[in-house]
C-alpha cells in the first residue's frame, strides 16, 4: 500500500529546499487567527488568501491552505473555551466542557488540552491517511443516503445523552431542534414553515443559531458578574498550567484515538464531516465513562474528545479530496480550486500518477502539527488574557464580535436576526431546565438527517427491508446499539457473575 | 414550588407546542406526500406528546403545592433579571437599527448602552472605548467580508479618521 519509492520522492520535494516550508508558519497563524474570530470561518481564511498561491507552486499552495486549515481547526476551540462560543460547528462539542473548565478557573488547562488533542488528532489523523489513502476513499464510494442516514441518527442520539436532569425537555429540545432544522425547502422543492419570509426560504441558518444559543444566552447571564472567572488568583495566565494541560492530553491515547478515529472516518464522509464527528466522539467518551454526569460540567475528557475528532477530521477530508477530487466541505473546496488553478484533478489516477506530490502534502502536514504545537504555546498565554478582561467591556465586545459573525456568515441581515431570536430563547430554555445543546444538535442535524432519509425512502421504494440488504447500514446500526446497549450488558453481565 | 415560579415553564412549553402544531400544519398544508411528512410527522407528534405530558405534570405540581407563597429567592432572582431584559432589549435595538442607521453608529449606540446598564459610568469609557471599538470592528468586518455593509460614516472616512 505504501509507494516507498515515492516517499522518497516526497522527501525531496519538502526537503529539497527550504521555500514550500516558508508559507507553513504565516498559513498556521492566519488559521488561528481566523478561527478565534466568531464568524470568521476557515474556508474564508483560504478564499480570501487564495489570490497568493498564483504566485506558487501546486505543494506549496497546498503546504499554505493545509496550514490554515490546521490553524483554524484549533482556533475554533479557543473562543468555544473561553466565550462559549464555538465559531464552528466543529468545535461545538468543545463548548460543552471547555466553557465550565474556564469558568472554574481552568482556562489554561483547557486550552493546553484542546491544543494536546487538536495536535494528536491531527499527527493521526494523517499517519492513517498516509497508510490508508485509498481504502478509505474506496469506503466513502461505497457510502449512500442510507449510510449517512445511519450516521446522523447516531449523531442524533446523543440528544439522549445530553438531557440533563429532565429527560423530557431534553428530548422536546432535541426534536424541536430537528423540526427547526428542517425549515425552508426540502429537497423536493417544497417550502415548509418560513411564514413568508425569504430569508427564512433557506432554512434557519445554523452556526448563528448556535451563537445566540451558546454566546449570546450565555452574556445574559455574565450580566451580574465581574469576571468570567470570578476568581482573582485563578484569573492568571499560567504557561505551566497550559503545559499541564497539554500533557494530560497526550496521557489519553485511549480518548485521542477514539476521537481521531471517528474525526478520519466520519470527517471523509462528504457533507458530513467535522461537524458530526466531534459530537460522534463526545458522545461516545460521554458514554464510556465511569461518570458521564460529570460531562457538561467542565470535565477535561470532553474537550479532548471534540478537539481530537475535529482536528483529524482534516485528514479524513483530504482523503476524498485527493483519492476522488470530491471537496468534502467548504475548506476543501477551496483547495479544490488550487487543483483546477495548477491544471490538475484529484482521483486515483492523481494518486497514482503523482504519489510522490501526495505522500509530500502528507508529510508536509506532519510538520505542521509539531508547528501547531510551538505556535498555539506561545500564543494561548495571550488568548488566555480575555479572562483577564471585565465582564462590562467583554459583554458588549462579544456581543458585537457574534452579530457581526453572523452577518459575514450569512451575507444578509437573517445572521443578526437569528442569533438575537436564538440568544433570547436559549436564556429561557437554560433558565427552565431545557436542553441547549440538545436543540443545536437538532438544528445541525435536521436538514442532513431529513435529506438522507428521503432519499433512501425513495431509493428503496419505502420498503424498510432495503436497509437489511446494505451491509454498512447494518454494520452501523449495530455498532449504535452496542454503543448505547455496551455499559448496561455490561453492567448485566457483571451483576450476573457478581450473584453467581 | 408555586404557580409564579411554574408559569414561565409552562408558557415556554406552550410555545413548543404551538410552533409544533403550526409547524405540523404548515407542511402538510405544503404536501400532503409521504415524503414531505416523512421526518416532520413523527417528530412533531413526539414534540406534541412530551409538551402535553410537560405541562399536566407542571399543572398537577402546582395543584397538589396549593396556594402561593411568597418565595424570597424567586423575587432576588427576578431583581436580578431586570438587567437581563434590558440587555436583550439594548441588543435587539442593535440588530433591528444597524441596517438603517449603519454598522458603526449602531454599534458605537450599543456598546454605551449595555455599558452603562452594567454600571460603567467613567465618561471617558463610555465614549472613547465605544468608538474605537466601533471603528476597527467595523472597519474590519468591512474589508474581510465580501457583501455590503450598510455604514453611517463610510469606509473611506473611517480610514481617514485613523
């Protein structure tokens, strides 16, 4: 599987001369930038600096759009820590921990952590796509509506997990947020619930519906507050805290596997991506622990699992990316346009014909998260510093930060009027014991989970049997049950060698 | 557990339940088909059913707790919300006003205002901080984003401005 006359060949190229590593270091820190940013997304990043790879050659360009995605991967994580607000829908799952770590106090641990898992799903993420470039692309061949169906329900079942205390307003949540994801046009053509609103034709625009529910809510009640973290000897920002923090990620290979794993498989699935597997490995971490209570409330293992998924979801992506020149997101896209500019196109006769360019993008990439480790170091104790700042400048700050976020995501004034909409709704909801992430899961989830049911509906002619007749479907169907079914068997199981 | 401090959970039970209903209406309004109503349906009847069972189980508390009494913490607590009401009001005169008076000049009437409702009263913060922050934020926005933004003072005075 592995050419190692081309590796060679790679070798060269990256270390033949010192240029193609010349872009690394600025392309890492424009990644970090805009990904701390709310609403300055990664795939804006690469468009906007798309211009400056005319002027290099197609490793090069790849080297620079490569780094700003590693960059930007890790900086969503940041303002999902420190202002609860995941900027993406890839760091969500970060928030659910990483948020009530740094309200405790434990801001620098969790930003190490996140950067700890962020680099080791990252470095895995490509080892696997190294080793496995073309099995995995085969699989994504072999994925249809049906498949991803399966996916998103497993997404959708951590609904279930994240209740809270009311089992009940935890599901209304979730289902309530399924239904409002599946608002505007379907995929048959037919308009559902806009109230005559156009903007509202495209359906309700999510990652800003997730900024009012996590940020904006979250201001209304920092209002009374002096400081998020409240504090004064806790409020410091500590390098060896970060570096704590760093070290205890890279002591759960267990968790960073898991993730990475799930980040590679899930993150080549196109359309899907990074979005899903974040909530796909938090989920599964949630629900391996001895104590998933804990979850929620700022336990660490929470934030790695979400930053290990997210992080090597890259990988994954650039999988179906350079095996069969499908882009499976917006940050893929981009670097799509670097293959049309360079005259060249993805797929396996590109792999083949150019595996020495592969396996040095590869390589390249391994680089990069030693960078990333260096460069999210020496930057964190500076990003740290907004717990420094008092809540009566942060609030408004913030709060401007997420409006106009949501204004450069959608274009138009619907961003602004979601998260104010979503900001008042999630006050409420949290104030009465109703699941906030539970709804933005639903939100996310909807559109994708109603689309793929459709069209494995019609594919089968609405015979149920046709999922019986689909190997991955059931091979994940299964592996759901057992994921939900695996602690009470084997709570079962103990109590019954236990009586014996 | 009285009826002062069930109410707001059931109005917000309510809402579910009416968006749900309408929702459910409003699609199958749309097309009656199987595949318009395949996801919404039975999403809508669970919705329905757990909203229902939400409210007659806040109902029967409120009944087997019998009259009132006044909770001291419920009314610190709602002291305390008076600010969060005001927030959301400062905020939705943000959103509502920046497309018609301008990004910066919304913002710059934003930023005072929930500053001073959280008990900033140092003129020289109120005004300074504001604008500047109004200023690159918009500037800012204004050259990353590649759509229009409406503006009171304009790019090219902004720049000059700095």
């Amino acid at each position: 599987m592995i050419d190692f006359g081309a590796v060679q060949q790679a070798l060269d190229l990256l270390f033949g001369s010192f240029a193609p590593w010349l872009v690394v270091l600025p392309g890492l820190i424009i990644g970090l930038v805009f990904g701390s940013i709310p609403g300055l997304q990664i795939s804006m990043a690469m468009a906007i600096f798309l211009p400056i790879t005319l002027h290099m050659d197609f490793v090069m360009s790849m080297l620079f759009l490569t780094a700003i995605f590693t960059g930007g991967s890790f900086g969503g994580g940041v303002t999902a820590i420190l202002m609860n607000i995941p900027g993406t829908s890839s760091a969500l799952a970060t928030a659910f921990d990483g948020y009530p770590m740094a309200r405790q106090g434990k801001h620098n641990e969790a930003l190490g952590l996140a950067l700890g898992s962020s680099t080791f799903g990252c470095g895995l993420g490509y080892i696997v796509l190294f080793c496995l470039i073309q099995p995995i692309s085969v699989m994504v061949l072999k994925l249809g509506p049906t498949e991803m169906f399966a996916v998103t329900v497993w997404g959708l079942t951590l609904i279930a997990s994240l209740r809270g205390d009311h089992m009940s307003k935890g599901v209304v949540s979730g289902i309530f947020g399924l239904l409002l994801g599946t608002v505007g046009y379907n995929d048959l053509g037919i308009a559902r619930g806009t109230m005559d609103i156009d903007i509202l034709l495209d359906g309700i625009p999510a990652v800003p519906a997730m900024m009012g529910m996590f940020a904006a809510s979250e201001l209304f009640n920092l209002l009374n507050a002096k400081f998020i973290v409240e504090d004064e000897a806790q409020r410091k920002v500590s390098i060896p805290k970060v570096l704590s923090g760093f070290k205890t990620a890279l002591r759960h290979p267990v968790i960073n596997t898991r993730g990475s794993l799930i980040g590679i498989l899930v993150g080549a699935v196109p359309g899907v991506g990074s979005s899903v597997s974040n909530l796909l490995s938090y989920m599964e971490t949630r629900r391996r622990d001895k104590n998933p209570e804990s979850y929620g409330n700022g336990n660490p293992k929470g934030v790695m699992a979400s930053e290990s998924a997210n992080s090597s979801s890259e990988a994954g992506s650039m999988a179906t990316l350079l095996a069969l020149g499908i882009p499976g997101g917006g940050a893929t896209a981009v670097m799509l346009a670097v293959f049309a500019m360079n005259n060249i196109t993805g797929g396996p006769t590109f792999i083949r014909d150019q595996t020495d360019v592969v396996y040095a993008i590869i390589f390249a990439n391994f680089g990069q998260v030693f960078l990333l480790a260096v460069i999210g170091l020496l930057l964190i104790p500076m990003l740290a510093a907004v717990v420094k700042v008092p809540v009566r400048l942060l609030v408004p700050v913030v709060m401007t930060l997420a409006i106009f976020g949501s204004y450069g995501l959608t274009g138009s004034m619907s961003g602004p009027y979601t998260v104010l909409t979503f900001s008042i709704l999630g006050y409420f909801m949290k104030k009465h014991n109703y699941s906030v992430p539970g709804l933005v899961i639903g939100i996310l989830l909807g559109k994708m989970a109603e689309s793929e049911l459709l069209h494995s509906f019609q594919i089968s002619g609405g015979h149920i049997s046709y999922a019986l007749t689909r190997p991955v479907t059931l091979v994940i169907f299964v592996l759901l049950l057992l994921s939900i079914g695996y602690q009470p068997l084997l709570k079962f199981i103990k109590s019954r060698m236990g009586g014996k | 557990m009285n009826i002062r401090s069930r109410l707001p959970e059931i109005i917000l039970a309510g809402l579910f339940l009416i968006l749900s209903c309408w929702y459910l209406n409003d699609a199958y309004s749309a097309s009656a088909s199987t595949e318009n109503l395949l996801l919404i349906l039975p999403a809508a009847i669970v919705v329905i059913c757990l909203c229902l069972w939400i409210i007659g189980r806040a109902l029967y508390e409120i009944v087997k707790a019998g009259p009132d009494q006044a909770d001291d913490e419920e009314e610190e607590k709602e002291k305390k919300s008076v600010s969060v009401f005001g927030a959301m009001s400062i905020l939705a005169g943000f959103v509502l006003s920046m497309d018609w008076i301008g990004f910066d000049a919304a913002t710059f009437l934003f930023m005072i205002a929930l500053m001073f409702l959280q008990g900033e009263r140092r003129p020289l913060w109120l005004s300074a901080f504001p604008a500047v922050f109004a200023i690159l934020v918009s500037l800012f926005f204004e050259y990353m984003i590649p759509y229009p933004m409406q503006m009171l003072l304009g790019k090219e005075f902004l720049e000059k401005l700095i």
